[in-house]
C-alpha cells in the first residue's frame, strides 16, 4: 500500500484514510515515533492491558545488574 502526506506549516502530517483502516488506528491514539536510518518508524503505543505477560517465560539469568554501569 504506497500512500503519501504533506507535511503542513504546522509540521502535522494526516494519515491517509486507506493506512489508518489498514492499521485500525483511532483518532486519540497515541504513537511513538523511531528513528530508523533517513526515515521514521511510526508506532501506536500498547495499552497497558495488552502488556500483560509480554515477559512470560523469560530467562532473567543473563540480565545485567547495576554494578556494571558508571
């Protein structure tokens, strides 16, 4: 899907219709923006709920501690 936008004055920029009913994006949601090399990689930022068990699983033996950092 190739859609484009202009960035006005305002520096806003709207989403095209076609992207944002791809993504099922809202009016109010909030996104994160990433620099990624010469562009942006734009992300809606998860609620909290939907964080719920994203660690499940997880190995913590190889995390670092505080004692390496300055």
């Amino acid at each position: 899907m190739a859609a484009t936008a202009t960035l006005s004055s305002k520096f806003q920029i709207s989403i095209p219709k076609p992207v944002r009913d791809a993504q099922h994006w809202q009016a109010g949601q909030e996104f994160v923006f990433i620099p990624k090399g010469k562009g942006v990689l734009v992300m809606p930022l998860p609620e909290l709920d939907e964080l719920a068990g994203i660690a499940s699983g997880a190995d913590p033996s190889a995390c670092r501690d505080r004692e390496d950092r300055f």
